[in-house]
C-alpha cells in the first residue's frame, strides 16, 4: 500500500455521498478536529462499488458514501480511535509536503465524513444557509411515498429461474423482443397512423397505469437476478409536480460494472418497447373498441418510453447515461456547482477537486436539466390549473 503522505501529495482525500447524502460543507466547530476521537460507526462497512470505487455502507440507515483511493489510505490510520490532528500529524511527519495544506486536507475530509454520518461523532448542526442549500442540491431526493417492502419476495423465483440460463442468452432473448416490439410499433404507427379518440379511450389509460406497475416491476427483476436488493416500491413526485411510480434500487451501487447498471436504469424502457409491439399487433390484426383501445395505448406508450429515455429528466435515461459513465450523482453535482456559481457556497471537496473540463460538464449539463426542468413544470402546473378550472367549473 503505498504511504499516506504519498496518496495526499498525489489526490485530495475527499468523500462523497453515493445517494447525494453526503454535505462536504465546513462547519465553524473545529475543536472537535484537535480532541473528538475518530472511529467508523459500528455499522459502517468498506467496500468496493462502481468501476472498483471505495464505498462506506451504513447498515443501519442504508445510506452510501464513495470515498477517493487516498481517503481510504486515511482511513486505514483510524486504529486506536486518534484524533483528525493526530492522523494529519502521521501523515505530515512521513511527507515533505506543507504540513499545514496536510492538516487542511485532512480535517475537511473528516468533517466531510462527519456530516455524511459515519463517523462515531454526531453531523455538526451548526450550519450556514449557504451551506444548507449545497446540501439540498446535492442530495437530489423527491418526495416519496412507499408502498411495498416485498418486490423480492415477488420477483426471486422468476430471478432464480433466469440465472439458471446462460446470461448473454436471457439478454440476447431480451434485446430480440426489444427490438421486434418497436419494429411492430413503428410499423403500425406508419400504417395506422395517430389513433382516433373515442370513448373507449379511457380504457388505455387504465391499462398504461397497469403497464407502469410492469415498467417498475422489469427494474425489479432485473436487480433481483444481479442480487441487487431492492427497498421498496412506491410513488414520487418527478420535480415535485408529476407523480410517478418508482423503485429504490440505491444498492445498485455495489454493482461494479457499467453495463449491468446500464441494463438496470433501461429495464423498464425496454419493456416499454416490448408491450408497445403487443399493442402494435392488436391494433394491426383488430377492429372497433379493441382496434381504437389499442392505438390509443401504443401511443401512450411510446410516448412514456420517450419521456423515460430524456437523459434531462431525473428518470431511466438519465440513470443510464450516468450509469455508462461510471458517474456518481451527476445530477446532485451538476446543480452543486451551479449553486456555488450563483451564491458562492462552498464546493465539496470532490466538485473543488474537479479539473476544468468536468466543471464545464457540470455547468452545460446543470443549465440544460434546470431550463428543461422549469419549462416541462411550467407546462404541468398550466395543465393541472385548465384541469383544476374545467372541474371547478363544471
């Protein structure tokens, strides 16, 4: 293992929380630094997670904080419960670098860690407002509401009958009816053209509901077969305006390759496309209420799919995308960084550690997703209000 004085010359020891959770703000209580002994909680586990990183689980509150290479090389001096001077004083005393920039380094890392809530002294209080908003921009949560606990219990025989069969053949069989669905849709959108509305219609949305339940459920069972456990199942409100059904598969951050967590965030597009192409051939091969019913749903479900794949949007395709770069809550540090932009809030060591080019990337994609955002809530919030009117009203 190399020396800690090395890792600290060659990368800032920095923490970040997987689930956006982690603050990386610096609190005016700094006493603590000289005599609180420091320890990882009891509960807290080391592990390796996306592309290899280090990663701290919290067993009790389930909560995910990645850590650079060189923090973990901090973390090994934690033997005997020292202090955050005592372990800045190891480090400095085996390197020839400014021991005051080692000692800033290291007690931002521990404060990091502190606030992040796995360390054995309590997150400081004590807050700016600056401060507070960086965390709430970091951390990227909608509201919730949770429904079931079980999924697994649903899900694991299926799972298990699937791992039984060769992986690249239960994908290849899966990309196939992939495929074959949006060749049947688009052919029958070409052919059939827009459905006709009648009043027959309100049947599709009743079966689009029942899709979004199968939508979720493909998310589930795809971590149920990579052994990715998954919380719950619920509804949220998708930039606090639009209900939205939801899984938490937060522990798909154990999963140490890109394409398995690519394939878990596009489980449920692509079962889109498939019970699209079912659609698709029942409006193909039917006439009256079956045929109007039918075009309607494919409709409805396309345009689901499509909504899901918008990568601006805090949905499938953006988890993908974040996924096929080996990025961790690209979202939470893209409005970081805009936030710190605007008010001047102090970055987190990991956004204050980025090099020009990701901080580019954080402000084009930060200004996307927040003008994209404000738009798509605008048009929400109108269509609740003409909603809301026509009720009133009638």
């Amino acid at each position: 293992m190399r020396s800690p004085a090395t890792a600290i010359r060659r990368r800032k020891a920095t923490a970040d929380g997987a689930d956006a959770r982690s603050t990386g703000e610096t609190t005016p209580d700094t006493a603590w630094l000289d005599t609180a002994p420091l320890a990882l909680r009891d509960t807290v586990e080391q592990m390796e997670g996306v592309d290899g990183r280090p990663l701290l689980f919290d067993v009790a509150t389930g909560r995910y904080v990645a850590v650079s290479k060189a923090g973990t090389v901090v973390l090994s001096l934690l033997d005997g419960a020292p202090t955050a001077k005592e372990v800045a004083r190891r480090i400095a005393s085996s390197s020839s670098g400014d021991p005051q920039h080692i000692e800033d380094s290291v007690a931002r890392f521990f404060t990091e860690l502190r606030q992040a809530g796995v360390l054995t002294i309590e997150p400081s209080t004590g807050q700016s407002r600056r401060e507070r908003a960086m965390r709430y921009s970091l951390r990227q949560r909608m509201p919730r509401k949770a429904l079931t606990r079980s999924v697994h219990v649903l899900l694991e025989p299926v799972a298990r009958g699937l791992r039984r069969l060769p992986t690249g053949l239960v994908v290849g069989v899966w990309l196939l009816l992939v495929a074959a669905g949006v060749t049947v849709a688009g052919y029958a959108l070409a052919v059939r053209g827009a459905p006709q509305y009648t009043s027959w219609s309100w049947l599709a949305v009743l079966l689009l509901t029942a899709q979004i339940a199968v939508h979720e459920l493909g998310h589930a069972l795809v971590c149920q077969y990579l052994r990715v456990p998954v919380r719950e199942a619920g509804v949220t409100l998708m930039l606090y305006v639009m209900p939205v059904a939801y899984v938490d598969r937060t522990d798909a951050y154990r999963v140490r390759h890109r394409a398995p967590r690519v394939l878990i965030a596009l489980a449920g597009p692509l079962s889109d496309a498939i019970w699209a192409g079912v659609a698709g051939v029942v409006l193909l091969t039917t006439n009256g209420a079956v045929h109007d019913v039918a075009g309607a749903l494919m409709q409805l479900q396309v345009l689901l799919m499509l909504v899901n794949l918008n990568p601006l949007l805090p949905s499938d395709g953006y988890h993908a995308l974040e996924a096929a770069m080996g990025s961790i809550n690209l979202r939470g540090r893209s409005f970081g960084y805009l936030l710190h932009l605007v008010t001047r809030a102090p970055l987190p060591s990991h956004l204050e550690a980025s090099g020009r080019a990701k901080r580019v990337g954080y402000f084009a994609f930060g200004s996307l997703c927040l003008t994209y955002g404000v738009v798509l809530v605008g048009v929400v919030v109108t269509w609740w209000w003409h909603v809301i009117e026509a009720v009133i009203g009638a």
